[in-house]
C-alpha cells in the first residue's frame, strides 16, 4: 500500500475489524501520508458481546468495499481482516468472487488476516502467509503504543 501511495496510485484502505473512531499510529501516519481509509468494524471480532451487530457491520463494511472496488476510482484497494468475515460466513465467498472478477483488471485487490479461505488462495494471484512465533501479549505485555497500535 505504501509503495503503491508512493508511487502516485490511488490507494484506498477499509479495515474490517477497526472502528470508524479508531487513531492508531497506523491512522496517524496515513493521514499525513494523504491515504484514504476507514474502519468498518466494532473493535476485536473475537471480543464482541453481539456477533449478530459484528456480522452485520461486516456486511454494510462488504457492501462499501464492493461499490469502492466497481467504482473505477482507485488503483488499489486493502481490504485490511477481511478473511474473517469470509471465514466465520458473514460475508459469502460466491459474492466476493463475482465481484473481483468483475473489476478492473488493473486494480490491485489485497485482503489481509489469518486463515483465509481456500477459494481465495487459489483465486489469488499472490498468497504470503505470516505465523507467530513468540508474541509479548503470551508474556502478559498488553498491546503498545507504536508497536502494536
């Protein structure tokens, strides 16, 4: 996202976990960045006392990512945690694939988070992976300012 930013691409980000009122480092350095983002979701999904509201956040969060990706607007768009709503079927992977099938072939779609469906790895053009392997949170070091948010 970065790189493409620099490079003069139109960027957009929609973080599907993050609440709309969310300021983290990474919203603070893409305000200055000039990057065009949005939180569409309601804090740490595995947290929610209301899955029912999380999973319609999901889907309003979807229905504003499918308009932005057929709008022609952008040259990138990150859909920031989106495996989750695919993996706990808030969001169904048949609409997604039509939709990404029926953009710009010159618009870069990234979707990022843990545990993404295997119709979207074998539908990606590329698939990189990340697994923890030691974490401070395990050691009771709660999240930090400018390293975890």
């Amino acid at each position: 996202m970065l790189r493409a930013q620099g490079r003069g691409l139109r960027v957009r980000l929609l973080q599907f976990i993050k609440h709309e009122r969310a300021k983290f480092g990474e919203h603070r350095a893409l305000e200055k960045l000039g990057v065009t983002f949005d939180g569409l979701g309601d804090g740490f999904t595995w947290r929610s006392r209301d899955l029912d509201a999380s999973a319609a956040m999901a889907q309003e969060g979807w229905a504003r990512a499918r308009t932005e990706i057929l709008s022609g607007e952008w040259d990138m768009i990150v859909l920031d945690e989106f495996t989750y709503a695919l993996t706990f079927g808030w969001v169904g992977w048949p609409e997604v694939e039509e939709t990404l099938r029926a953009r710009d072939p010159n618009l870069h779609v990234v979707i990022t988070g843990r545990g993404a469906l295997p119709e979207l790895v074998a539908f990606a053009d590329t698939v990189t992976e990340m697994q923890p392997v030691k974490h401070a949170y395990e050691a009771g070091i709660h999240a930090q300012a400018g390293i975890e948010h």
